[in-house]
C-alpha cells in the first residue's frame, strides 16, 4: 500500500465517521481503532513518516493533507475534533514506535 491509497482510505474512513447514517462508529472503538492502526503501520514500516517521504505522512504533513482533501473547504467543528483525535493517535503511535526499546527494559 502506498501513500495515496493510505490517504485515500483515511479520506474514506473520516467520510464514513462523520456520515450522519453512522456508518462508523466512534474512533476508539473496536474495530475502527484497529483500522486505523492497520494505517499507521503500513505507512510506519515503509518509513512514509519519514521527512524525506513524498508525501510525507508525518503527523503535520498528514493533517495538512487531510484538510486538503477531506475538509473540501467545508471546515466545521465535528471534522476538525475528529481529524485532531485522529492525528493524537498518530503522533502517540509514532512515539512509541519509536521508543519502544528504550522501555521495554
């Protein structure tokens, strides 16, 4: 899976969380947690987070990249709580990712 298909499923899965017929449920919330885990693994093991990545799907550039495409210049307060709790789990998944030997010990 490469970057513009993680992005496109992520554009999906926003889509499908805040389609008013719930086809989602709550981000954290099983399976749809799984799935978005499942995302930031695909993109952590082919090192998509990477700066030299293009796109670069670092926390910033993801959000950048998700505004763009999700919020369709439609930005109101639902999208932009979800795209942040989104972005949170991101950014925590990285960190310990990252670390994880240093405390394994």
């Amino acid at each position: 899976m490469n970057q513009e298909k993680i992005i496109q499923e992520a554009v999906e899965y926003l889509r499908q969380h805040i389609n008013q017929h719930g086809t989602r449920g709550y981000i954290d919330q099983e399976p749809y947690k799984g799935d978005w885990f499942k995302l930031f693994k695909v993109a952590y093991i082919n090192n998509y987070l990477d700066g030299s990545s293009t796109p670069c799907l670092a926390s910033d550039s993801f959000r950048s990249i998700l505004v763009d495409r999700w919020f369709d210049g439609d930005r109101d307060d639902e999208k932009t709580e979800l795209l942040e709790m989104l972005i949170n789990k991101w950014t925590e998944w990285k960190y310990a990712w990252d670390n994880y030997t240093t405390y394994i010990e």
